[in-house]
C-alpha cells in the first residue's frame, strides 16, 4: 500500500540537506520514507512505501542518506488529549540529545515530526527514579508539563518493559512529581502543592488575600479581565469573566488575538499560560489555553489544576472537579489535607520513529 505524500525539513529551509524518516505505527507495520531536502522551504514526495517488516530496514541500511549512529534521534511519539510530545530516551545524560533550536524544527508541523514539545526521558538526581526536561515548540524550556508527565510516565514503562500499576519519583524543573500508572491505563499524578504567592508565581500584580492574587482586574487589550493567578511549577493567569461579561463563552474566544496580550503583559515578569473558564456546575467545568512557548494547545495539564485551585480560591467549584479540555476530560482533586492537586487522565503512544538530526 503506498504513502500518502508527505512533506519533512528538519533544518534551516536555506540550508540544503537530507532527511531520512522512519515511522511505525503501534497498529499497523513499519513503513519507511525517504525524502531530499531542497533549498527554499521545499516540498517532498514519499519515495518508498512498502507496508513490510523487511522494506524498512532494507532500504535504510542500503540507502545513500546512511548517518552515523549519533546523527540519528530514535523517539516515540506520545500525546496525553491531544497534547502530543516528541519522546526522546535520553537516560545515560543529563544533556539533552538536541538543542532547542532542533526541537522547534522538529516540532514544526509543516516541516518537522509535529508536536507542542520535546520530552527527555534522564537519569535521576537526588534521589529521583528519573528526571525530565521539556523544550517547547519555540524551544523555550518550562518547568514542567502536566500532560507531558503522564506520557513521559507511560514512556518510561515502555523503555523498562513495565507492566500493571507503577509509580515513579520525577526530577523536574518544578520539582518532584510522582506520577501512577493505574490498571485502567490512566496516569493519576501527585502535582504537589499549588504556588500562590504573588512574588512566586511570578505576577508584578499585587496580591490581595495573604500575598495570593484572587479575583483581580487586570487590563488586556482594553478590557477589564478578572484573574487569579497560580503557579503548578510553571505560571498560570486563570479567568472566568470580565467586568462586563457575568460567565465566559470559551468557544466564542479568539484565542489566537488575546493569548499572546495574556502571555507577554508587563504584569508577568516570566510570561504566563492562560486559562479561559466556562463554569457548568461546582463539579464540571471547560476550558481553554493558550501556552506560553506553545500557544493554543488541545490540552495543559498543569492548568487544568490551576483552574480547579483558582475555582476554590473564588468560589465557583469545589475541590475535585472535571475539567473538559479542546482535547478531552481531566479529572483534578485539590485535597484539603495535604494541600496537594492530583491530575488523573489519559497518555497513549502515536507512533516510534527515527530522523536524522
């Protein structure tokens, strides 16, 4: 059966070079495309096809495009709602495979593989099982990634042919993160305590219930938004209305146009994801995101547990609440006892590949 035609550049569009992509699919059998870059951002046709075991490697080991181990990322990719993620193996060093700039082009969905980051499955530090870094699709770098974790959880089980319910200890730039893998497959993740100090999410905005912004007027593009604003490791503006407008229709929002005013005000020193809520009942609630570093995303995981910390704090949910995402459901519990969010949702793999850097 032959490919579709597909289109790949994993380097500068002025820059002429080689590109050889290897796909495999959990459900069905490793195909194999070869493609040659051109200068100019240049289109691409699939040379080979074949839905066979033997053509891939065949083709791979014969081809003229042959590279050096090190030249070649071996990835899986994953995506927890829609919310997808180049997976990288990356356990013996704590320095990532590719470099920032490698990740944008490989996140690119014209040009590249196509996903909203790269994850870097590490070694653990002080004490951890494992740690993870992320790079965005501008090849930013986060803290840390709620839907990321969840697959970078799943992938882990994978590479260490793990089986049944498994629990980890994670190294991340927010912190420690303990995600488990459930007998239903889903991934139910300790997010730890909420950061609500104005200073420490970081907002300049001034916090007006012991040091937390709550409920506050903050100008975006000429109108009156009221936010509150919490950090999951990573910083987050949630809002539910305007001064004029009682409830938010999310669906009705041009996130493209008002995202990125949210991202860069002068109000947040380290730029921030936003959070657009429509309340359904004390236990249901919708939202969308815009990403910083990634812009409007089918899902985001640690903001989704903002939301549901933002909804106690103004008291319009209660704690454990289901939040529907562009991408699918969340289900976030803030438990009263230990001050800490737990995230349950779905990670499941898209496909394995290989691309030369």
């Amino acid at each position: 059966m032959a490919a579709a035609p597909t289109s790949l550049s994993l380097s500068s569009p002025s820059r002429r070079s080689s590109a050889l992509f290897r796909v495999f699919h959990p459900q069905s059998k490793p195909y194999f495309i070869r493609s040659l870059a051109l200068p100019r951002r240049p289109r691409f046709r699939a040379i080979t096809a074949s839905m066979s075991v033997e053509a891939p490697e065949k083709a791979f080991q014969g081809s003229s495009l042959d590279r050096k181990e090190s030249e070649i990322l071996h990835f899986v990719k994953y995506h927890g709602l829609g919310n997808d993620f180049i997976m990288v193996d990356n356990r013996d060093s704590l320095e990532p495979r590719v470099t920032p700039e490698q990740a944008a082009r490989l996140c690119d969905r014209n040009f590249g593989i196509g996903a909203d980051g790269v994850i870097f499955a590490m070694p653990g530090v002080d004490g951890t099982d494992y740690s993870m870094r992320i790079f965005n699709s501008d090849g930013s770098e986060p803290e840390m990634c709620g839907n990321g974790i969840r697959c970078f959880a799943r992938f882990i089980a994978e590479l260490d042919k793990l089986c049944g319910p498994q629990s980890f200890t994670i190294h991340t730039g927010a912190g420690l993160i303990v995600p488990t893998i459930q007998n239903d497959g889903k991934v139910r993740v300790d997010m730890g305590k909420p950061v609500l100090r104005a200073s420490d999410v970081p907002t300049k905005l001034p916090g007006n219930k012991d040091g937390a912004v709550v409920g506050v007027q903050l100008v975006v593009d000429g109108t009156e938004w009221i936010v509150t604003c919490v950090s999951m490791g990573n910083p987050h503006c949630i809002t539910f209305s305007t001064t004029e407008c009682k409830a938010l229709q999310v669906d009705d929002l041009k996130l493209a146009d008002i995202g990125p005013k949210f991202e860069h005000h002068e109000m947040f020193p380290s730029r921030t994801n936003t959070e657009f809520v429509q309340i359904f009942s004390r236990s249901h609630v919708k939202m969308r995101v815009w990403e910083r570093g990634a812009g409007a995303t089918l899902a985001c995981g640690t903001g989704a547990c903002a939301v549901v910390v933002a909804g106690v704090l103004e008291g319009h949910v209660d704690r454990k609440c289901k939040v529907d995402l562009p991408g699918g459901p969340l289900e976030i519990e803030w438990e009263e006892g230990d001050n800490h969010v737990y995230m349950t949702g779905p990670a499941e793999v898209v496909f394995y590949g290989s691309v030369l850097l």
